[in-house]
C-alpha cells in the first residue's frame, strides 16, 4: 500500500468511527434539505480472486464475499431503492427520500444470478440489470471476453495475434498496444462485424472452443431472469453491446427498439431505461434515445445525483469494482465506502481539478 492510500484510509477511519459523516449528512439534509442519491454500477460478482481468473477485467468485478459485505453496509446505512422509484422521483412522479441508493448491473452476467441475486435477496435490496440481448438465453460468450482468453490461454503468441489483428483491421495501430486491456479498449471503437471475424479466425487457428468457459462466464438465460423479476428489474443495454457512436443513426435505433421488444416480450414488463455501452453517447443519441420512449439514461461518471437541474438522459453512476473500496488488510473497507458515499472525495477531487486545470 502506497504512502498517500495509508493516509486516504486513516483519514477515512477517523471521519467514519468519530461519527463526523453523520453529524454532516444529518446538516445536509436535516436543515438545508439537500438530498443525494447514489446510483452503484456493477458488473460481475465472483466466487473466486482475480488471480485464478486473469482474462476477467479487473474493472468489472467484485468478490461475492465484497458484494455481501457492500450490501449490509448499504442496507444499514441508506434506504435502498428501485431505480424505477428513484427517476419517478426526479420526474416529479413520487416524493422524495433523501439517502437513498440504487444497485445497477451492465450486459447481465450469469453471476448476476448465481453470486449477486443472494445477497440482494437477503438484505431485500432492489436491482436492475441492463442486458444486452444479443446473448440472453445462449452460449455464445462475449468478444471482448473471447478476446481475452485467446490472448492469455491459445497456443499463440502476441506477434501472431497482432498481424491478425491488423490483417483484419487494416490498422496496425495495435503493434504499439501493452496488454490485453489496451486492445481490448482499442477494438470497443472499431467494426462490430471486422471484431467479429478477428475474433472467429484467430479461435479457428488456435483451435479454442471456450466449452470449459461457458457454465461461468456466459449471460444470463430468461428462466433464471423470469426468477430474479420479483426483485430485479430488467431494461436495455442494447442488443449486441456495440458502442452508440459507432454506428449509424438506423443502427442506434436498431439498438434501441430490438432490445426494447426482446426484453418486454420475454418479460412482460415496460423497458423504459436504457444503459449506454460503454457510457458513451452524444447529443443526437440522446435525442434518438428519448424519441425510442426511453424515460432516463445512464452513463458512468462516478458522481452521486441530487435529481435536480440533472440530464435525464445522462444520469451517472458510481462504479464499483473489487479494488476500489481495499483497506490494509486488503478486505473491503467500510470507512473509505461511507467516505466516497459522502462526496467528500468527489468535491476534493473537483476542487484538484480546478486547482490543477485537470
């Protein structure tokens, strides 16, 4: 642990333990009436530590054991709510409740099901998961997950990939890349198809076929979403997880209205909350969003919300990962959670910023 995140930690310790982050919440909202929302992004919710797993993002997961302890601490702490109830809110549909969360999920992993939906279940903690259609229901797993495995686990090396990646690209942009991350990252921005055909021509010569991968690392199926309905709520991703600003504006309302029809027809309920991939967007998406009958979108960002004067269709997220919350001991710390739960770090974060001109 470096020098400045020991002293992160004991500053945390000392606000959270010394009662001060209640007596400024109660100021905040007792007298001036300043309520903050939180909205928590996940992804992935795993049985076991990274280091058995390396081919899953280290940005995109917790420990079932973090996400239990994240949800009493929640639970305890701050009214859970749906999402649903927390835009009727900003809409100016229902009253407003001040400390609230709300739990998100992207693409909608398996393990939403079999590691997270426990844990929500026993701390009675509403959830919505944003699916990407495209593999609801199958076994085909995701690019960017094949992309990894095929870089950690095939018999071939990272020269041979990358002149692939370049034949099929026609960029060999990618020579200069450090890791499997960065091509990863690199390749959200390129054609859905052209990722695709890297994707099968490098399987076909390393000769993987991801069979061992398929009971843990696939998407959810619709029994186990139609179990999850009492609690959960299902909205849309899109339908093959491709950036928005990629495509053409018939491709963006491709996006928008198969997902939409997929989940309401499986489901039975409104689809009417939408999560861009990659939280990327722009003007004319948004418009094209709102036009689709979408009521909100979501972005990241890691702000909390207050509801007032915010872009409905931008709302931002906080997003969580295993790494992100660890104090010395390396476990999940609830003193440095409460602290980024206050806002103090983001506004000290926005004062560096200003200061800095970053």
């Amino acid at each position: 642990m470096s020098y400045r995140t020991a002293l992160k930690h004991l500053f945390a310790i000392a606000v959270y333990y010394s009662g001060f982050l209640d007596l400024v919440t109660f100021i905040k909202t007792g007298i001036f009436r300043k309520y903050d929302h939180v909205i928590l992004m996940y992804h992935r919710v795993l049985e076991e530590p990274l280091a058995d797993m390396p081919y899953v993002e280290p940005g995109l997961y917790v420990s079932r054991e973090t996400f239990d302890r994240q949800m009493a601490f929640l639970a305890r702490h701050y009214t859970p709510v749906s999402l649903t109830e927390l835009v009727g809110q900003w809409r100016g549909e229902r009253t407003r409740t001040k400390k609230t969360f709300a739990v998100t999920f992207d693409d909608g992993w398996c393990d939403n099901y079999s590691s997270a939906f426990p844990a929500l279940k026993r701390y009675q903690v509403p959830a919505t998961i944003f699916l990407s259609t495209e593999h609801v229901g199958g076994e085909k797993l995701v690019w960017f997950f094949r992309i990894s495995v095929l870089l950690h686990d095939s018999r071939l090396s990272h020269d041979q990939f990358f002149r692939m990646l370049a034949e099929v690209t026609g960029d060999d942009k990618y020579q200069d890349a450090v890791g499997g991350q960065d091509i990863i990252s690199a390749l959200k921005h390129a054609d859905y198809e052209a990722v695709e055909q890297l994707v099968g021509k490098i399987t076909e010569l390393s000769g993987e076929t991801f069979e061992e991968y398929v009971k843990e690392h696939r998407m959810l199926n619709w029994s186990e979403i139609r179990e999850m309905m009492p609690l959960v709520n299902f909205q849309s991703h899109g339908h093959r997880h491709v950036l928005l600003t990629n495509l053409s504006p018939d491709e963006v309302d491709e996006e928008l209205n198969r997902s939409r029809a997929i989940i309401e027809q499986n489901t039975g309920r409104d689809v009417f909350l939408f999560a861009y991939p990659n939280g990327d967007y722009n003007s004319d998406i948004k418009t094209r969003v709102k036009q689709a009958g979408y009521r909100a979108a979501f972005t990241t960002g890691d702000y909390r919300v207050t509801g007032e004067k915010e872009d409905l269709l931008a709302l931002r997220r906080m997003a969580v990962h295993e790494g992100r919350f660890l104090g010395p001991n390396r476990r999940f710390s609830k003193a440095l959670f409460a602290l980024e739960l206050s806002g103090w770090l983001e506004t000290a974060r926005r004062v560096k910023g200003r200061i800095t001109g970053r």
